[in-house]
C-alpha cells in the first residue's frame, strides 16, 4: 500500500502546476427529481449552478470555504437552502442572478499550457481566453491538467454539468497517451485487468497500443471513471512514464471535430447523445 501511494503521489506531483487542492467532496447517488418545494427553497449548491455561475461541485467548494452569502449571512453548509427568488444571495460578495442566457454548450480542444478554470489568480493563461466570442458566463466542466490537452467540455448549464461529471454517469473518455520507453506485455496485461490507486480500483474499457517512436509509445486507453489525474496515476502504478496526455473522445464527441486551441458549440442534442452512449455500454 505504500508504494501504491508512491507511485500515486508521484504521479500527482509530475502534473500538478498549483496550489493545494481542495479535499475531495463525496458523491452522492443522483436522485430521482422531485417536485418544487412548496416554500420555494432548493439547495444552494443547485441555485448556484442553475445560475450559470459554476457546476454543482465546484458550488459546494465555494460553500464550504464560506464564500457564499444568503442575506448577508455566510452560509457554510451543504444541505442549506435558499429561496433563489426572494434570497439575496451573493458569491465572493457578488450578488448572483437568475440565469436569463439560453443554455450553451461548447466543445474545446484545449492545448497545453492552460489552466482549467475561469480564473488563475497567479496570472496563467486559462481556458476562458481560448473561447473568444462567447459573451456569456460559462464554465468548464471537470478538468485536464496544464500539462494535458484534448477535449473539454464547457457551459453555462449547471445540471448538466453535474450530470456529466458524476461517476455513476458512466460517460467514455479516450486518451492517447504517449509513455517514455516502451510498454512492455506485462505491463499492457496490467493495465487490461485494470489497476487499484489509492482511491479504488479502475478497469480501462479498452487499451490498445498505437504508434512507436525510437524511445516513446503511444497508447490508447478508454476509461469511465473520472478521478483526478486518473490516467497519469494509471500509467504509474505499472511503471510507465507519460510523456504526452491527449484526451481525443468524450462519448461520440471526438478530437477531429475541432482544431486545437479552437472550439465548436453543441446542440442540446448532442450533449444528450453524449449520455445515450454512456446507456449503451451499460
């Protein structure tokens, strides 16, 4: 278990480009959708999201470190609630409002060198300054490390970014991975049994070998779950050095769709089918 942790925190530390991480919040099981409440109170995290300011989890981040305000009062606490009609409610003393923008959703391949996130408070670049043109307020939805490239999904709507990033949600993610050196058979039967990190076990839908240079090897390698820096963790437990991490494929969404550094914006339909194929595998 030791050296389990080792390899993990090597890995987390290669890619790791600032500061400290917020603890992993828990996941809960989604639910079915109940009806409004009669005294028009939902949970914070939701009005949060639902107002286009962020997804859910990073809402409940926000709540816990006691950035939100509900009348002037901090509220610290996950299973409060609010009126989002007759509540004032305000973020970093910024009073929100009620989303009035149609929902938007984008398709990005992210370059490396940019922080996923709407702001960097050290100054680096984000992903917001690739996405010139789009007016209004959105948001990426999950990450990929500075170091990482490919796909990344971003809008401004709030449930479905949950939706997507929750683990039950079962939605493929295809990553070509290029590793120093050369994956050896033992190594690429590992990886297709599937692996235990420090934070449970994961068992890639497909892996298969891709193109060799003199010293480097590209891998493919599928996989549903959505834990941090979960490839890179992978990669380490059986030995492997990534040199290069690409994520080309988000359900039927591919990396051939858009020019890096450029976006496209989805159809409600596709974030749909996106979820449709996550059924399918099922």
């Amino acid at each position: 278990m030791l050296e389990l942790a080792r390899l993990d925190l090597k890995a987390t530390l290669r890619a790791k480009t600032y500061g400290k991480k917020l603890p992993k919040l828990r996941e809960e099981a989604p639910k079915a959708r109940a009806k409004a409440p009669a005294d028009g109170k939902e949970r914070l995290q939701k009005i949060l999201a639902s107002s286009g300011i962020c997804s859910r989890r990073k809402a409940e981040e926000l709540i816990l470190m006691g950035q939100v305000k509900v009348n002037g009062t901090v509220v610290n606490t996950l299973g409060a609630k609010a009126d989002p009609v007759n509540d004032m409610i305000s973020v970093d003393g910024k009073q929100i409002e009620p989303l009035a923008q149609e929902r938007q959703y984008y398709l990005l391949n992210k370059p490396r060198g940019y922080i996923t996130t709407t702001t960097d408070p050290r100054g680096r670049p984000t992903v917001m300054e690739l996405m010139t043109g789009v007016v209004d307020r959105i948001y990426p939805v999950g990450r990929l490390d500075y170091a990482s490239e490919g796909l990344l999904l971003l809008t401004n709507d709030g449930e479905t970014a949950h939706r997507l990033m929750h683990p039950s949600s079962g939605i493929r993610r295809i990553y070509a991975v290029k590793v120093k050196g050369t994956m050896t058979d033992e190594q690429y039967r590992q990886l297709r049994k599937g692996v235990h990190l420090t934070d449970g076990f994961v068992k890639p839908l497909r892996i298969s070998r891709g193109g060799r240079l003199q010293s480097k090897e590209w891998i493919e390698i599928e996989i549903t779950e959505g834990k941090n820096l979960e490839v890179r963790r992978i990669f380490a437990v059986v030995g492997l050095d990534v040199d290069r991490l690409r994520r080309i494929g988000i359900g039927p969404l591919t990396i051939a769709q858009v020019p890096v550094g450029k976006y496209v914006r989805l159809t409600k339909r596709q974030i749909e089918e996106v979820f449709a194929d996550a059924e399918k595998i099922d």
